[in-house]
C-alpha cells in the first residue's frame, strides 16, 4: 500500500490531523512528505464523500414518503379519538405497514 492510500485509510477510520502525521511520521516521512499527503489526503477524501452524497440522493424521497405517510397515520389517529374507530384503525394499520415495507426495503 502506497503512503496516499495509507493516509486515506487513515481519514476513512477517523484519525484527527494530529494522528495522521504522526503516523506517518513513525512510517520514516519528513515533513515535507506529511504535508504533501496529508493535502492530496484530505481533498480524495473529500471528493469520495461527496460523490457518496449525490448517489444517495434518493433516501430524500423516501424520507418525504415516510412524513407524508406519518402525517396522514396522525390524521386517523384523530379519527379514532373522534369516534370513527374502524376507519381509523384500519388506516392506521395500513399506513404503519407501508411505513414497514418501505423502511426494509433497500
């Protein structure tokens, strides 16, 4: 494994600024090399972790489906508290179960 992807693992687990120098420091580095790495480091690192955001674009819409859903259980629920019990139960239970179906559904 090359110093660069040394570094970058190192981001990927979490390890500070600090952390990292120091572990390449101990790998036989100078400082110059430490800069250099951590720079290249920190802008793949960056560059991976928003390339994972814009494909992950697409929980938003199942995050809006999981609130329409909740509001609309909500409503029948204050059906139930009206008086319209069978309706109310019965919506709710369809609604909790497509909330279900959805939420382990990858």
């Amino acid at each position: 494994m090359n110093n660069l992807d040394y570094s970058i693992s190192l981001r990927v687990k979490g390890f500070s600024k600090n952390e990292i120098k120091k572990e390449l420091y101990d790998k036989g580095l100078n400082e110059t090399q430490v800069d250099y790495y951590l720079k290249k480091s920190d802008e793949i690192f960056l560059n991976q972790t928003l390339q994972s955001k814009k494909y992950n674009s697409d929980r938003k819409t199942k995050n809006g489906f999981k609130i329409i859903i909740l509001l609309l259980s909500l409503l029948l629920l204050s059906f139930v508290f009206l008086g319209y019990a069978r309706i109310g139960l019965l919506g709710l239970f369809v609604f909790w179960s497509l909330i279900g179906y959805s939420s382990f559904r990858k």
